[in-house]
C-alpha cells in the first residue's frame, strides 16, 4: 500500500515543523511541507520531506502545487501562527488576520478541488477565550463562540481588546469556514489548541523570561487563583496525527471542533514562578497588586505609551489576561481523538527552558 | 470545664466558638440507634466501639439502621486484627497463623485472645472478643460474607507485613512508593472495599461504585495516607516508619536526619512530596462521595475526607509536624462536620477551600512546587466539572430551544414599550389641554399673545443676542408701555 499523501501548510513554523516531526516519526506517510519560509537554521529538515515554498494568498501557485502533490490529507497550520506578533499589538494585525480568513478559504478551496479527503485545521482556544473580561472555567465544546463580534461594536474598550476580539471573530470566521464545508467525502476538523509553548517558542517562555531582566518578578496581578491552559507543541502534534487518522477511518472527529491542551490548568503565576526557577531565579519578596488598580496602571501605562509613541509591554489587556481563569475541559479530545497529552507540564517546561537556554548562551558567545 | 487558656483562645477565635456551638446545638442525628432493642452483648460491642475509635464512633453511630450493626461488627473485627497485628510483644510465629487465620476465627463461638501485652491500650477487646463474634453470627449471611472476605484479605497481607519486617526485608520499614501504597491498601484500602460492599448490598450507594475500583480505593488511602503524614513524630518515637524510602531518600540519607533542626528545609520538602501523594487522590474520592444515595452514610463518608484534607493543609509546610502531634483546632472540626453532613456541594466547596490554602502555602523552592500546583488545578478543575459555576452563555440566535422564551420576551418588552408610550401620550395631552383652556380664557379676556410673543423674542435677544444690548433696548422701550395701556 502507498503511503499516505500529508500536505502541512506552515510546515517550517513552530507547530508546523513539530508536526512535520511527528508524521515523520509515524513512518507511513508521503510528506510534503508548504511554507513561505525556508526551514530556518537550527531546525531539523528530514531528507524524506519534500519542502514547497508557497504563499497560501497566492491562489494560482497553491493550485500549482497541490496538483502536483495530490494530498489526500491537509493538516492547515498557518493560521494559528502568531510568530512575533505581541498579543496586544496592532501593527500587521490585518495582514496576519487576512491570511488567517483568506488563506484558510484558499486553501479550503484548492483542497475540494484536488479531491482531498481529511482536513485538520489548527484554530486556538481564543475562539471562546478571547472575550477578555470573561471568565471561562472548564467550558467545553458546547459553549457558542462568536459572541466576541457582538460585543465589538457596543463596548467602548482599549484599541488592544477592541484587537483581540478581531482576532476572536477572525479566528472564529476561519475555523467556521473549516468545519461548514465538511462533507463526507471531505472530511475536516478543527482542534483549539491553548496558548503552544516548547523549544523554539517565539512568545510564552521568552516572555515570561524577559521579565526576570525587568525587575518585574515580584508582582502578582490580582488574586492568584484563576487558572489557564497551555500545551505543550509535542502534544499538538499528536493531537493532528490522531485527528487525521480518525478523519480517515472512523471519522467520529468530522465537522467538530476539539480543545486540546496538557490538561494541567496552572495559576498564571505558578507557571511563571515555574519558568523562573529553570532560570534559577526566585522573587526576593512578592506584593499583590489589586486588579482594579493594575488596570488602572494599564490604562495610564497605554496612554504613556501613546503620547511617547513607545511599544508597552503592560497594558489592561495584560492585567485582564492574568486576572481571568481561562481553562477548559479536554474530555472531548480524550474521547473522540483518544488524546492524551503525553509530554506533562513539568516536563515540558524543563525542556523548553534548557533550550531558551542554550539559545541564550549561543547568543552570547556570539 | 473549659481552661482559662481555652476562653482566651476562643476570645480572640469567635468564629471557631461560633461552629462549635452551631455543631452542638443544631445537628441531629440522621439516625438514632435504638437501646432499648439490643441485646447485653450488642451493647458491650458498642461499648468497645467508643473506647476503640474516638474519631469514628460518632459517624457510625448516626448511620441507617440497616447497615449500623454491621459496620460496628466489622470495625470491631478489623481493630481485633490490629490490636494484634501491632502488639510486639507476640512472638511471629504464634501472631501469624492467627493473622491468616483470622476470617475463621470470627466464626468459633467464645474465641477470646488473653496473650496481648499489658500495655495494648485495646486488649480488652481481645479478652472478651466473644461478644463481637455472637454479634457477627446475627447478621446477615451477605454481610457476613463481605466481613469474612475483607478480614481473610487483611489478616493476610498483615501476615506477609509483619514476617517481612521480622525478617529484615524490609528493614527500615516501607521501601518503595508501591510498597507505600500496598501497605495502604492492606489497612485501609480493604476497608474502603468493605463498607462499599455493605453499602450497596443496602441498597445506599450506586452499584457503579463497585466496578470503579480506584475510587474506594482512594477513599481509604487518602485517610491512611494523611494519617501516615500526620503521625510521623509518634510513629517515628515508636521505632516504626511508613515514610517511604523510596521518598526520603531523595531528601535525606538517613530517616532519622529528618528530624535535625538543620534539615528543615530538607525535611519540608520531604513531607511536601508526601502530601503531593496524596493530594492526587482527592478528586476520586469527591467522585465517590458522588455515588451514595442515603444521608447518614454520606456522612459517614465525608466528614473523615472533610478532615483529611483539612488536616493535609496543617500538615503542608508546617516543620512542627516532625516536633509533635499537629491537629486541626477544635473549631474548625466543627465547621468541617457541618459543612460535610449536607450534601456534596458543601464538601466539594470544603475541598476547594482547603486546596487553594494549600495552593497558597506552595514554595517555589519545594522541588515539587510545580505538581503540587498542578494537583491543586486539577482538583479544582474536577469540582468545577461536577458543578460548574457557570452557565455556558446563551446564544439566543444559534439556539432554536429557547425560541419561545426569546418571542415571549420579545412581546413582553413590546407591551412594555406601548405602556410607555400610551402613559407619556395622556400626560401631554393633559398638560395641552390644560393650557389650552388657560390660553382660550387669557385670549377671552383680551390678552395680546402677538406683543407678549414679541417681546418676549426681544428679551431673549437681549439676552443671547450678538446685536448688543442697545439695539435691543430701543423696542424693548416702546413696547411694554402699550401693552400695559392695552390691557
């Protein structure tokens, strides 16, 4: 039998390469890896993989090469990445957005042209998540999404929320694009995954990280009890191979969308004091700040920023964003996919810490 | 009669004052037993009930009659066991045949055991264990039943515990986490095993508790586990260790260093781990206590997790619980015993309460800082999925059920709506009316609206008009004379 034919688009980005990894790992499938970029240095390319380079807004290019490679699976990654954009920024916000809606929708759409089967598209928990004053406590699959819209228009928020719940809505409009054009004979799934951090990751560790040089260890936003999700990459990937062998045969997975995290929901702050201590640092003393008063301080530290035309790194999005429990049930993963988040927390913690290390010293000595 | 030390303690704790009084003046019994019914030796079993356990008399003696009985028989064979078991003073060999024996032992009428040593704080028990034996003959034969095989499970697993010990195998005690746990489960696990058993065959608990093994599992592990952590100075002073190796060693060389003033930290981190063991069973227990179907045996199986988890929070980064015997105040027993005699919601919030003040205590430099955080977050995330505290949001548009509700609403606002308009419509109009007539009758009367009007666009130009005030004054001159002389 002919292995099966994996087209991953976004295949030599963080998650895209994590993926790319696992299928190889796999040893039953024809790999091809759109992106692009390049694999950057210091990732591993495999010799197997055929690497394309393609813009998924370039519609005729796409059609080219998926008429050459005839996929039978697509495994959609680019839009989750989020590679160097600040959460809360809104520079390049519409471009990257417009790649997320219209590339989601081009690719969709050469895929139903070249006859393929299975479709796993990459969306984020920020589809139900990013209402940013909420609260989400083990919510499920079940929870509308798409309420984010609504409340665009109504509330007179920051430019950052107004920011995130485009992302929402975007996110939303892509992942909807995916899973209304599920057929039986195009099988597509989305999986939400919670914020991805490991080795390479652009933005949860070096963040977290960055605030050890700015003094900024001893402050607790808020209570410290609200808990949120995260995962581990490895985990992702698992996630996509055992989507796209459910989309394949039992296809239980069809038209539905998936959470997938470690399932270990943790206090913003813990998961700081976490990465930290790989580090080698403890807080000399800690003080909680309030959260009314953080987001006041937010609010002044943006209008400060406005007037001195500076990029902050505190705002009320980041107060709201470490002051809201924010974790979900991946029961339905479990259950459906056979999910099990086989890297734990600590682990994955310990492993990306060391690498961000490394990546350090190079640096250094360069 | 309280101490002075007690009234001044409870001056400056009103709180705890308040759940000890609330305890005693308003909790009833679910069930009382019946004195009058029982014979001479059903009443000296329970006298033995109350002088063996002080911490779970109470609870079993609330329980539903059906059951009562026989869970009094039953922990009354188990403590015989131990009463054994743990006396040294017996030789191996004539201690363990009896051990293994023992489920058959229940069964011959007057047995009684006089060989414990004096200083055995339950060997009365022993001495006059024929009256347990004539009780258990008078249950129900699946009751029975359930006793015998519970009793010829432990009897054995002590036996293969004791002659280990006696014969260095395990020499300093419990080796390994596994060995940790079987050790749990011989004397405590088997209970929890038992008295599901007794439960369902009444009828009191949900059959799926019998196929999901883990979860009586853990309801007797948690307690021994807690138990083990708590008792460490006692056990430690009795020559007996059930600390694992497997744990210790990793902080320590030698058992003993544990209690050094100099390892402290050593020592914290050590019972951190332990605690970490622990914590990781609380959400199946909450998923057991999930399965009872009658309130006294609800109780009976709440209140000993409510105050097992209570007492993990004292015992959590506390160094004092390797300088004495730690316990949780009397007040807080109190408040533990009514929040865990209502329903599981209250025990779920017990929980919640007591494993974010764990949370809380957590250090950064344990080297289990992280998985205890991540135990914590599961634990809260399970409450959270048995009763979540909050709705998913209704989405009224996507949601075709609630159609009805949304046109109702929708009629309802509209009703109100011309209310509204109807009220605003019949005061103005009044208003109108009113000085309409008023007008019509000033204009009978011969009054001049036009010059009043004009004047009165004269006045607010004065007023507000950029002409200036001269202009304005010149009409302003003429025209108020000839109003007056008209009227």
């Amino acid at each position: 039998m002919a292995p099966t034919k994996v087209l991953v688009t976004g295949g030599t980005g963080f998650l895209g390469s994590e993926i790319v990894h696992a299928l190889v790992e796999a040893n039953e499938f024809d790999i091809t890896a759109l992106d692009i970029n390049p694999p950057s240095l210091g990732t591993a390319t495999y010799s197997s993989v055929t690497y394309v380079r393609c813009d998924v807004l370039d519609l005729d290019r796409l059609r080219e090469v998926f008429k050459e490679t005839c996929p039978t699976v697509v495994l959609h990654t680019v839009a989750v990445n989020l590679l160097g954009e600040s959460r809360y920024g809104m520079q390049g916000r519409d471009a990257v957005f417009s790649i997320n809606v219209d590339g989601t929708k081009n690719v969709v759409q050469v895929s139903q042209e070249c006859g393929v089967k299975a479709f796993v598209y990459t969306s984020s928990v920020t589809v139900l998540l990013d209402q940013l004053e909420e609260n989400f406590r083990n919510a499920d699959e079940t929870w509308s999404t798409g309420r984010a819209t609504t409340l665009y228009g109504q509330s007179k928020v920051s430019h950052s929320i107004i920011s995130s719940y485009e992302h929402a809505s975007k996110a939303t409009m892509a992942e909807g694009v995916v899973l209304s054009s599920n057929t039986p004979g195009f099988r597509t799934c989305a999986l939400r995954a919670a914020p991805i951090f490991g080795p390479r990751d652009p933005v949860t560790i070096p963040t977290i990280h960055g605030c050890i040089a700015n003094g900024e260890t001893p402050f607790i936003l808020g209570s410290g009890t609200n808990l949120q999700d995260y995962v581990y990459v490895s985990n992702v990937a698992d996630a996509h191979v055992l989507a796209l062998h459910n989309l394949l045969g039992l296809g239980t997975a069809a038209g539905e969308a998936f959470f997938i995290t470690n399932g270990e929901p943790i206090t913003v702050r813990d998961l700081c004091l976490a990465v930290w201590k790989e580090f080698g640092h403890y807080p000399r003393f800690q003080l909680r700040i309030p959260e009314e008063l953080a987001w006041w301080m937010g609010w002044g530290l943006e209008w400060a920023c406005w007037l001195t035309n500076r990029t902050g790194t505190f705002s009320r999005g980041v107060v709201l964003d470490a002051t809201r429990a924010r974790y979900v049930s991946i029961a339905k993963a479990r259950r459906v996919l056979g999910y099990i988040p086989r890297v734990s927390l600590p682990e994955a913690l310990r492993i990306s810490c060391q690498h961000l290390q490394q990546q350090i010293n190079a640096q250094a000595k360069a | 009669m309280p101490g002075v030390k007690d009234i001044a303690y409870y001056a400056v704790h009103p709180t705890q004052l308040r759940s000890i009084i609330q305890w005693k003046v308003w909790h009833n019994p679910v069930h009382e037993r019946d004195e009058s019914k029982e014979s001479a030796s059903l009443k000296r079993c329970f006298h033995f009930l109350a002088q063996t356990s002080r911490s779970f008399v109470a609870v079993i003696l609330e329980l539903h009659p059906d059951i009562l009985v026989s869970v009094a028989i039953f922990y009354l064979v188990l403590r015989g066991l131990d009463t054994i078991e743990d006396d040294m003073t017996i030789p191996l060999a004539k201690k363990e045949p009896i051990l293994r024996d023992f489920h058959n032992i229940i069964e011959q009428d007057g047995w009684t055991f006089t060989e414990n040593g004096p200083n055995e704080k339950d060997r009365q028990l022993c001495v006059e264990f024929n009256v347990v034996i004539e009780e258990y003959k008078k249950l129900k034969p699946a009751h029975q039943a359930i006793i015998k095989d519970i009793t010829k499970r432990m009897g054995n697993g002590m036996a293969d515990y004791v002659k280990n010990a006696e014969f260095g195998i395990n020499d300093n005690g419990v080796n390994t986490v596994k060995d940790y746990e079987k050790y749990c489960h011989y004397v405590a696990g088997l209970v929890g095993e038992g008295c599901t058993r007794l439960f369902v065959e009444e009828g009191k608990a949900n059959p799926a508790l019998l196929k999901r093994t883990e979860l009586h599992e853990s309801m007797g592990q948690f307690l021994q586990q807690v138990n083990i952590i708590r008792d460490i100075k006692e056990d430690f002073d009795d020559k007996r260790r059930f600390w694992p190796k497997e744990i210790w060693s990793k902080h320590v060389d030698k058992f003993e260093d544990l209690f050094k003033p100099e390892n402290k930290d050593k020592a914290l981190a050590c019972s951190s781990e332990m605690i970490l063991t622990t914590l990781r069973r609380a959400d199946d227990c909450l998923f057991y206590l999930a399965g009872i179907k009658e309130q006294s045996v609800f109780n009976f199986c709440a209140i000993p997790q409510s105050m097992a988890i209570a007492t993990l929070d004292v015992c959590f980064q506390n160094h004092d619980i390797f300088k004495r015997n730690v316990k949780i105040t009397k007040g807080d027993a109190c408040q533990l015993m009514l929040e865990s005699t209502q329903n599981l919601q209250l025990v779920c919030d017990v929980f919640k309460r007591y494993t974010r003040k764990i949370h809380k205590k957590n250090n950064p430099h344990d080297p289990n800082f992280l998985q205890i955080s991540i135990a914590c977050g599961k634990t809260e995330q399970f409450i959270e999925s048995i009763f979540p505290s909050q709705k998913p949001p209704v989405d009224e548009k996507k949601n075709p059920v609630n159609a009805e509700e949304v046109a109702r609403l929708k009629n309802e606002a509209d009703e109100t709506k011309w209310e509204t308009i109807y009220m605003v419509s019949a005061v103005i109009g009044t208003i109108l009316l009113i000085s309409g007539i008023m007008f019509t009758a000033a204009w009978f009367a011969g009054a001049r609206f036009d010059i009043a009007l004009s004047q009165a666009k004269e006045q607010l130009g004065q007023l507000f008009g950029s002409s200036g005030p001269i202009n304005a004054s010149v009409p302003l001159d003429t025209k108020p004379s000839t109003d007056h002389s008209e009227l």
